[in-house]
C-alpha cells in the first residue's frame, strides 16, 4: 500500500513530508531500528512476558523493519488518527494503535543510541509553560 509509493519517491523532500528525514538517513536508521527491536525482543524473552520471539504464521502487512520504521515515523510525522493510519496501511484502527504501542518504543531506543534523542522530554502542562516562559 503506501510503503510500496514510498519507496519508488526519489525526491527528498517529497519524503521528508512524509517522515521527517531524507532517504539515506531513513535507509541508516533501519539497521539501528532492527537491532534495538531485536534487543526488546531478547529482553521481554529474558524477563518471561513473552517464551519465544515470534518466528512464524502469517505475514502482515509491517512485514519487514523498513515497513515498521517508515510507519512509525510516517504517524509521527502527520500524526492522523488511528482509524486513517490503519486505513492508509491496511488494518483497524485499534491494530494500528497497538503497532505504535509496540514501535514507538524501538524508535525510541535506536534514536538513543545514536545519541540524538532530545535531552529533555515535557511530562506535564507546566513543564511545557516554564519551556515558554524561558
């Protein structure tokens, strides 16, 4: 669906609308991606919520980590409701919800490790109005 217009776009800027970074950096960030995937993955085997990581049964359609990078950074980017990402990538709006619970998090600890995470993050309203007022 829309990862497969994704990745014909070769104008840059057409992607940076779409997920907030040139190409080459989104085509970098998917190895760092998929090892910190990888990683949560070992850590929820080690702490027992999960016996084994997933390696069969049918395929859907975030089938690959390109796939899951560009849909996480694509609801970030436009940041639509839940019911329209499911409905431009195919699933409900409540599998959608659960893919970003589920994604967020890995993108999280990639960008940390690369050490371009921002150095604070707002938690409340007047975190927020003290950010303002400086």
């Amino acid at each position: 669906m829309i990862y497969d217009k994704f990745s014909q776009i070769t104008d840059d800027r057409i992607v940076a609308s779409l997920i907030g970074m040139p190409k080459a950096k989104f085509t970098a960030l998917v190895k760092v991606f998929e090892s910190a995937a990888q990683a949560i993955d070992r850590e929820r085997v080690e702490k027992g919520e999960i016996k084994h990581v997933k390696q069969g049964g049918p395929k859907g359609y975030l089938d690959s980590y390109e796939k899951k990078l560009f849909f996480v950074l694509y609801y970030l980017k436009t940041y639509p409701t839940f019911d329209v990402l499911g409905f431009h990538f195919g699933f409900s709006g409540g599998h959608a919800h659960a893919h970003i619970d589920r994604l967020l998090p890995v993108l999280v600890r990639a960008l940390t490790s690369l050490n371009v995470m921002p150095e604070r993050t707002l938690t409340t309203p007047e975190e927020f109005s003290q950010l303002i007022d400086q």
